[in-house]
C-alpha cells in the first residue's frame, strides 16, 4: 500500500453522542447522525456546514447514504421517513414514507461503455423546457433579489437502494423513481432484517446481506438481466419523473407565495363596519348607499357613519390596501402560476407519448396521465378564473371607494356644489356601482355577513361561497347541450372548486401517474444460491456488522463481524455464475493476536478492494484500554480462504503457541496504528477521499485521519502516533 501512513488532522469533543458517521466520497464533507435525530454536515476541518433536526421528536437516524456526485444526502428515521437533503443549502429535495423501518441505504451511480444514440434517447435528451419561457424567481416582496434555483435534473442514472426490517428492497431510480420492489421475506417465507447491500456500477448483480430473526445471515445473489425494457428506459422514466417534481414543487411554493401575499385585513375591517351599520337590518345599508348614489338622499344614520365609523383618510387607506394585495395577487397567478402550469402541461404530453410504447411495464399507465391531462386544465381554467374575478373586483372596489372618498370630501367641504366622486363617471360604470351595492347585504351566506371580498375564498380549502358566473355563450351551449360533456376534447370547468382545492386534485393525480402498479424487477431478476455466513453459536444475539465490495468478474468479497464481544471476523470471497445460478464462495477467519491475546475486533469496513480496515481493542499488563486500526491487504486474506471455511488467519507475527492457534496462518501485509488516549469503538473510512473518522466508546470524541500519507511525512508531523509492522504493542503502548 503506497503511502500507508495516517495522518491526525483533528481531534473534536461533540456534546452530543454521535451514533452514526458517512464520508462523501466527492468532497470532503462527512455527515454525522446524532442523538434526538439530528444531522449535521461538517468539513474535513471539522467546520461545520449545517444542521438539520429531525422531521419528529424522539426519532432516531438508521442509515445515511450519499448521492455519487454529492450533491444530496439521503437520511433515513426510524420513524419510517426517508428524506433527500441538498447539500448546498439543505434543503428537503424530496421525502417518502417507508412501509417499514430503513435499515441500509446505498446509493449507487451507473457505469457503461458508450453507446450509439437511437431516435428515442436523442428525443429524451432535447429538454423542450429549453424552449419555454423561463420561470421567475421565488422570492417573496420585501426579500433580497437573488438567483432563482431550479432544482437541475441529473443526467446519468443512479440508483438508491432501501433495505428494510421487513426483509424488503426498493429500488429508487434517481433517489426518487420506485422502479422496484422485492420482497424477500414472501420469496424465503421467512423473516428478517437487511443488514447491508451492494451493487457493482454496472448493474449486474444485486447482493443482499439478510440477518434473520433466530439469528443466521445470508448473503442473497440476484442476477438483474437484461430484456425488452433496460436501465435506458428506467432513466428516461425517471428523468421525466425528476423534472415534473421540480415543476410540482415550483407550483407548490407559488401557491404558498399566493396565501403569505393575500392581505384579507382591510377587507374584513370595512366588512365590519358595514355589519355595525345596522344590525337588526342587513339589507339597509345598501338602501341607504343606493339612495344616495341615485336620488342624492342623505339619511342621518348614514351621515353619521361616513363621517364618524369610515372617515376620509380610513376610506382612501383601505382602497389603497385591497388595490395593493388584489395587484400583487393577479401578477403572482399570471407570471408564476400560469406559467409553471403551462410547463407541466408540456411535460404531460411528453409523457403520455411515452405512456403509448414500452414504458408500460414501468407502471405508466395512459389512463393516469389522461387523468392528470384534464386536471392540469382544470386548474388553467380555475387560474383565468381567478384573473377575470380580480379584474373585476379591482374595476368595482375603485369604483366603490372612489365614490366613497368623493362622498367624504363633500360633506367636508359644504361649499362645495359638485359632486366629485361622479364628474368622471360612465353610465356604464354607475349601473355596475349600482349593482354592487346592491349586493352588498345579499350575498352573505349568513345573516349580517357582508362580503365584499370575492377572491379570497378561492384561496380557501374548499368549495366557492360565491361561484364565478361565466355568463357566456360556450357555458351556455354547454348547459343547454350535456352530451357535450361526454366528448373528452371538451372539458368542463371546476366551476365549484376553489383554486386550493383544484390544486389540491391536481398534486393528487400527478403524484398517481408514477405510483407503483408493476415492478421493473417482475420479469428481469433472477436468483442464485443463497450463501449462509457461519459465525460462532455463542454470539448470535449480538449485533452484525456487514460489509461488502466488489471485484471484477462477478466476485463479492464480504467481511462480517459481531459488535459485542468477538475476537475474529469472518472473510468471504464469492463468485457467482450466470449459466449455473451457483454462488460458490471461499472464506478464512481472521484474528489479531498480541502476545498470545486474541483482541476484541469492534468494527470491520472495506477502504476499498484492495484494503480492508479493522478497529480492534485490548487490555495492556497495566489494564490499560487501547485501540489498534489496521489497514490488512485484501489479496493476502485472499490466498489463504478455502471452502471448506476451517483456516485460521493471524494479522502480526506469532508469538509463540500459548493461544493454541500456532498453526495458523500468519498475515504480514498489513500496517497498524496505536490509537493513543481514546478507545475507539466504530469508524468511518473513504478510500477514494483517502480519510478516517474514528469514534469513541463514550459516542464524545471524534478523531479525524488523513490516510494513505508518506510515513516520514507521518512521523515528522505526529511524532506521538508511531505505525508499526511489530505484533508486539505492548511496550509501545506503556
């Protein structure tokens, strides 16, 4: 191993106990799970990026995974919530609930010779969004301008692999995309957890790692093999699936802008004043207003309202405010909301093309798109709907208070022989005054309710109070013909929706278009021998540590051990064959011995193919607790596994027969670490960033390691840490 030496960068207190750790292997980031289920992200310097706490009190992470590229983080709780977080910004990407308990996440990215493009991936590859006009910003008013951050579609297939406590793996194309489900706990007709799996990048091979409720571990092989639908058209699907989620969370964050823009307050305060005017008789007050918008009549009550409950100033006030929130609204429904519906409209169409070849067999259905189709238009129509119902309100609201404040300023001013409010006044625009006034005490759905406002119960969850009457020749038509609605160019409009609820219908049948009705796996898995891990009897109650790495040719190479109390770990070598469906597999047990004493192995992790990293601990002549981190060559394991799984390996020179195991074989390749001060009892190691984290037993303490570093360098900069090749620790230890 070039380089095998370990370099301290730092050593860190954490207040609170750590319980899990996993290294980015493109940046130099690694996540930590702590106790109350909180995540945080921290550099190599150990600065920390962010926090997040956990969706749910009392709720605990169970596995973490990173996306290849590292830019999302998958995190999983016991409360069954899976979530993909940004990196970047932390924000949630995407969240799911698990049937059952995640207890292994892997995340995976695709690797394949090139090949030529067909017709189909060129057409999938043109991102006709590219053409559409480019979605606004999501900032609010009142907030800084910044760049608006559309979440960017990924363009190489990857894949997030979810084992469960109830023996099921999903398969999340993209991290997103349920494009398969199997459930071995059916297959085997027996219960139990998944430990761990792994899958080469080329997608050939599925690996299994299945501990079962009386205590056995198997390693179960699946052959993914090819057919009518590939990992092209599993992309494809997902790809479409990524972008109209990113569309979906735009329209949803729109919507949000929408309810925090709508200002009901000046509304419902001159609703008020008008139920005070005269509570016995809500009719009057619009009596009153008629009378003196028409005949010029002014009645005392009315005088003394204008004069003592509206003042000039309150009136001009609340017009100004209501213009204010119905203009902010309109321009939200027509720049944003119009135009993201637009774009899912299009994406739509795209794939209900797609719904017409072989991506049936996906669970993409052309009823559920058609379904999603005239949602997508429904709620376009409900959006026009609400444009027409704030032109008009804002047309009458200015001409209300116009006339309102115009009253005002002449009752102020008694000189005064015109009538302001009216000098520039149509006829039309006085039958339309009059009408609204008209109104005002009719269209209440209770007594005393004055509703001036007609928009914001399109806002509400629920059906309209007041429903837009279209008034025109097509509803007409429409009405007077029903069998025109049985044609499915023609649809009809949501007329008693409001644009909450049609929303609401809306996220429903997208969300429907991509539910799982058949499994990519139905047809293409096929599986292999399962392969039994042996482990000692005595310890089956413990806790099981399993890791795995792939070699060329089909060839898994497993390590395993027990968290409490094991002094060896076991070593397999398995290949499988396609023709035969066989796993044949070779195995070695594996030990550290110093000065006859077998040291407790406390955690076991591939650093990549060729090295296997092992934390073990003891006890000195002095009762002194010290840990020991080995890098061992995996080819030198390797040559001494057999298949009958009897050899015994020893990491360090023998030391005589006094343990009983002199006969066994001795491994030399390999380099090791005094952990000085601290007993360590898990690790984290990443051999493509070349670092290492080891944790304390008391989940505090965190020490962070440059790996494969110069040894002079090593011994120069940290000459406290010495690396050796001498199976002796016990003086270095003292």
């Amino acid at each position: 191993m070039y380089g095998n030496g370990m370099k301290q960068l730092e050593e860190r207190h954490v207040p609170t106990k750590v319980l899990k750790m996993e290294w980015s292997n493109k940046m130099d980031l690694l996540a930590i799970a702590k106790e109350h289920g909180e995540v945080s992200l921290h550099r190599l310097t150990w600065q920390r990026v962010w926090s997040l706490a956990a969706p749910k009190d009392k709720t605990l992470v169970t596995a973490l995974a990173w996306r290849p590229d590292g830019k999302q983080l998958a995190i999983a709780y016991d409360s069954c919530d899976l979530l993909l977080v940004d990196v970047e910004n932390k924000d949630i990407a995407f969240s799911k609930t698990t049937e059952s308990k995640v207890t292994s996440l892997v995340w995976v990215q695709h690797e394949k010779p090139q090949k030529k493009d067909t017709i189909d991936s060129v057409l999938i590859k043109m991102n006709g969004l590219d053409y559409l006009p480019k979605l606004q910003s999501l900032v609010l008013r009142d907030t800084p301008e910044e760049e608006n951050k559309i979440p960017k579609v990924q363009d190489t297939l990857n894949l997030l692999l979810v084992g469960m406590a109830n023996c099921e793996v999903q398969i999340l194309a993209l991290g997103i995309f349920l494009c398969g489900s199997i459930k071995l706990a059916e297959i085997f007709k027996k219960e139990g957890t998944v430990l761990n799996i792994h899958m080469p990048v080329d997608f050939s091979y599925l690996y299994v790692a299945i501990q079962y409720y009386y205590g056995s571990i198997e390693i179960v092989t699946i052959k993914l093999q090819d057919c009518d639908t590939c990992w092209d058209d599993v992309y494809d699907l997902a790809f479409k699936h990524d972008q109209l989620l990113s569309s979906l969370d735009y329209l949803d964050q729109t919507m949000k802008n929408i309810l925090e823009t709508w200002e009901h307050v000046s509304l419902m305060e001159m609703e008020l004043k008008l139920s005070s005017y005269c509570p016995e008789d809500p009719e009057m007050v619009s009596t009153d207003l008629l009378e003196l918008l028409i005949y010029g009549i002014l009645t005392e009550r009315m005088d003394q309202f204008l004069k003592r409950d509206l003042t000039d100033k309150g009136i001009k006030k609340i017009g100004l405010s209501i213009e204010s929130s119905h203009t902010n609204v309109q321009k939200l429904v027509v720049n944003q909301l119009s135009e993201v519906t637009n774009q899912i409209l299009f994406q739509l169409v795209e794939i209900s093309g797609m719904s017409l070849k072989k991506y049936e067999c996906l669970g993409l259905t052309e009823h559920s798109v058609e379904k999603a189709l005239r949602s997508v238009n429904g709620f376009l129509m409900k959006c026009n709907e609400v444009q027409i119902v704030i032109e008009e309100s804002l047309t009458r609201y200015k001409l209300f208070f116009k006339w309102l404040y115009g009253m005002m300023i002449k009752l102020n001013d008694e000189n005064s022989a015109s009538d302001p409010s009216l000098s520039d006044t149509s006829q039309h625009e006085l039958n339309m005054l009059a009408e609204y006034i008209n109104g005002l005490g009719e269209t209440g759905s209770k007594a005393k309710d004055y509703k001036l406002d007609r928009v914001g119960q399109y806002f509400l969850d629920g059906d309209l109070e007041c429903p837009y009457d279209a008034r025109s020749q097509w509803w007409s038509l429409l009405q007077d013909n029903p069998c025109l609605e049985e044609n499915e160019l023609i649809l009809a409009a949501p007329r008693g929706h409001s644009l909450t609820r049609q929303f609401a219908v809306l996220k429903a049948d997208l969300m429907d278009i991509f539910a799982q009705r058949k499994t990519f796996f139905d047809k293409t898995f096929v599986f292999h021998e399962n392969v039994a891990l042996e482990l000692p009897s005595g310890l089956s109650h413990g806790r099981t540590r399993v890791s795995m790495v792939d070699l060329p040719n089909h060839k898994l190479l497993v390590c395993c051990v027990r968290e409490l109390g094991a002094h060896d770990f076991g070593f397999y070598e398995l290949m499988a064959y396609s023709d035969t469906l066989e796993v044949t597999h070779r195995s070695t047990t594996v030990f550290y011995s110093c000065d006859g004493v077998k040291q407790n192995v406390h955690d076991v992790q591939f650093y990549s193919h060729d090295y296997v990293s092992v934390l073990t601990e003891t006890l000195d002549e002095a009762t002194n607790r010290f840990s020991l981190f080995i890098q061992l060559s995996t080819n030198s394991v390797r040559s001494h596994c057999s298949t009958d799984g009897l050899t015994t390996c020893r990491i360090g020179q023998p030391s005589g027969d006094s343990d009983g195991e002199g006969s066994c074989h001795t491994l030399n390749d390999y380099t090791c670490r005094v952990v000085e001060n601290m007993a360590a009892s898990s690790f984290a190691v990443s051999g493509t960033r070349k670092v290492a984290v080891l944790l304390s037993h008391s989940r505090h303490k965190v020490r962070l390691f440059e790996m494969e570093v110069d040894d002079e360098e090593d011994e120069d900069e940290d000459s406290a840490m010495d690396i050796t090749r001498d199976s002796n620790l016990t003086d270095e230890t003292v």
